[in-house]
C-alpha cells in the first residue's frame, strides 16, 4: 500500500527548480521524489543537532589560535 500524499504549493527559484529536474532526468526519477528525498534528508539535518564540519573547522581554528589566551583566562 502507497503511502498517503498531500498536495501543496510553493514557489522556488527557477534555477533550483531547474537542478532538481536535471537529477531527476539523469537519475530517471520522478521530480516529485526527488524534492521527497531532499526534504527529508533537510529534515534530518535540522534534527540531527550535527555541526556542519565548516563550523567545527572554524571553531577548532579559533581555539588554537586563542588557546593561551583562554589558559590565562582559566587562571
């Protein structure tokens, strides 16, 4: 048995809209399965609580770039 859908609208930028269809073509899919699978996998970012890894670069570039300053704030 198939899972229950709901229609919706919205609107997104042509050029967006014009790469998912090119992954769909290309991956012989339907469209509407594709914009399926992204929502999920950003829904799962969202909930995930992971730190993207350019944040965690960014910050672990900071702490050694401040560690003696926050040695001596330690103090």
């Amino acid at each position: 048995m198939a899972a229950a859908r709901q229609k919706f609208s919205s609107q997104a930028p042509p050029e967006i809209l014009d790469e998912m269809r090119e992954i769909a073509r290309r991956e012989g899919r339907q469209f509407q399965t594709v914009l399926e699978e992204a929502m999920r996998h950003y829904i799962e970012d969202k909930n995930s609580g992971n730190i993207r890894p350019e944040v965690m670069h960014h910050f672990q570039a900071s702490v050694d770039r401040n560690e003696r300053l926050y040695d001596l704030l330690a103090q």
